[in-house]
C-alpha cells in the first residue's frame, strides 16, 4: 500500500511562513506525501508582499495533470488562484477527481485589501466552490463570497457558513479567529450537522500562514481516509500546537510564521 498524498494548487511564499511553502510543511507534518502546482510567484516576507508573477493558466493546468498523469493524489488543497483564467484552468483539471477537494479562498489580505479581482471571485464562486468537499474562508473571505459584511457574531457566523453551502461545497469550516472574543470559534457546517470547535486564543502576533496551514493539514487527514469531522479536529488540534510554538522560532520582524514542526523539533 501507498503512502498517503496530497497535492497543493496555490502561490509560493519565498519567505517559507504562507502558500505552497506552508502547505508542503503542514503535508509532511501529517505524515503525508506532498506535491505542488504553482500559480504565482510572490516577493514576500513576514512584513508584507512586495511583488505577484502570476503563472500562466495553461501551465498551472500542465502542471496539474502531469502529476495525475503518473501519481495517486488522494487529496488535493486549492489556495491562491490569482484570476479567472486559472480558476478555470483548474476546475478543468480537477473534472473527473475522485478524491477530496479542501478550497482555502484566499481572497481578503491580514490588511483587509482584496486579492483578487472581482471575475476572479465570480470564477472562484462558480467553478470551485461545487468541487470542495470543504470550504475554508476566514470571515471576511465568507463574508466576500457572499457580498456581506464579515460575521461579527456565532449567529452570523452559522448563517453565513448555511448560506455557503447554497453555492455548492458539501461542507463549510469557517475559521472565525477574526471573530473579536476571549476564544477561539470555529465552525464546521453541512447540511446535515453543526459542529463548534472552540479553542484558546494566543497572544502571538506570528500568526502568518495559519490559513494555508490548517486547510492543508486538513486535506492531508482527508488523504489519510479520516472522515471529515475527525479531520477538522485532528488539524485544528495540530495547528493549535504550532501557533502556541510560533514565537519560539524568531523568524523575521513581522508577522512570522508557525513551527510547523514543532513536535519533531521544539525550539527551547
């Protein structure tokens, strides 16, 4: 039997903390065989972007069936798409795939300025919402989805994440740490069940990258046969870990990164 696999669709982070470079920590960190296909390349650092080089969609595309084309990808996590062209392109390639799809839309900066452009929403909304088998917004990426405001509340939360489901995903994970508490609630909805997972909030301003992390820790549980719920929790878990472990590595002068790894080498 095969090692478990994942791929991630997303940009690259040359400062290792957010996008492709997060993806792959958090695959191996489960356990699971990573593989990637780029769709920009970004001049970042842990203060901020500086430069986007969006891939061609033809390429993302090649990108993506060269690897089907010889290896078992048991998951595969969507991230930054950049335009409509490589939602598209994606949504193709994806046609026909079997296994789990965890959409993270990455589509509203830590600033709040919008990353992509409005097509790009519209294709996002369109294309790969009814391909996920989980959709994973922040609350303002939710609330963009829908044209509303970010959910300032547990009730706006579940309505939102309910009004999601409409456009297509089997399930929602609204990952409401934008949400002004003590806590830390997060949601997982379908349409058959609601489930609060809650949690501490740490004091940690090296929070860089969580949303890459967590969605791709959960594909990775989803590559490895758990069922969603359980894989929800097992990557909410583990993210908890590496957030409460961040401030240990001392990367960068911004917002830094988790340690990922933080289990298989503690900093002291």
């Amino acid at each position: 039997m095969s090692v478990a696999t994942a791929m991630s669709i997303a940009g690259s982070d040359p400062s290792g903390g957010a996008g492709i470079q997060a993806d792959l920590k958090s695959f191996s960190a489960r356990g699971v065989y990573g593989m990637a296909a780029i769709t920009a390349l970004t001049a970042q650092n842990t203060q901020g972007v500086a430069g986007v080089h969006v891939v061609p969609a033809d390429f993302v595309s090649q990108q993506i069936r060269t690897v089907f084309d010889d290896i078992d990808v048991h998951a595969v996590k969507i991230g930054m798409i950049a335009n409509a062209e490589i939602a598209l392109a994606v949504a193709e390639a994806l046609a026909g795939f079997s296994g789990a799809v965890v959409l993270d839309p990455v589509m509203v900066a830590k600033g709040g300025n919008p990353l992509l452009p409005e097509q790009a929403v519209s294709a996002l909304r369109a294309k790969l919402l009814p391909l996920a088998t989980v959709l994973t917004p922040n609350l303002p990426e939710a609330g963009a989805l829908l044209g509303e405001r970010a959910a300032t509340s547990r009730e706006t939360m579940k309505a939102q994440g309910l009004a999601l489901l409409e456009h297509g995903p089997k399930a929602v994970f609204m990952k409401g740490g934008h949400l002004e508490a003590a806590d830390c609630p997060d949601l997982l909805v379908t349409r058959e069940t609601e489930i609060w997972l809650d949690g501490p909030r740490f004091k940690t301003k090296n929070t860089h990258g969580t949303g890459c992390s967590i969605s791709s820790a959960i594909a990775a549980e989803l590559a490895k046969g758990k069922e969603l719920a359980e894989a929800v929790t097992a990557a909410r878990r583990w993210l908890q870990g590496a957030i409460e472990s961040a401030d240990s590595l001392g990367i960068g002068h911004g917002h830094g990164p988790t340690h990922h790894f933080y289990a298989l080498w503690p900093v002291a």
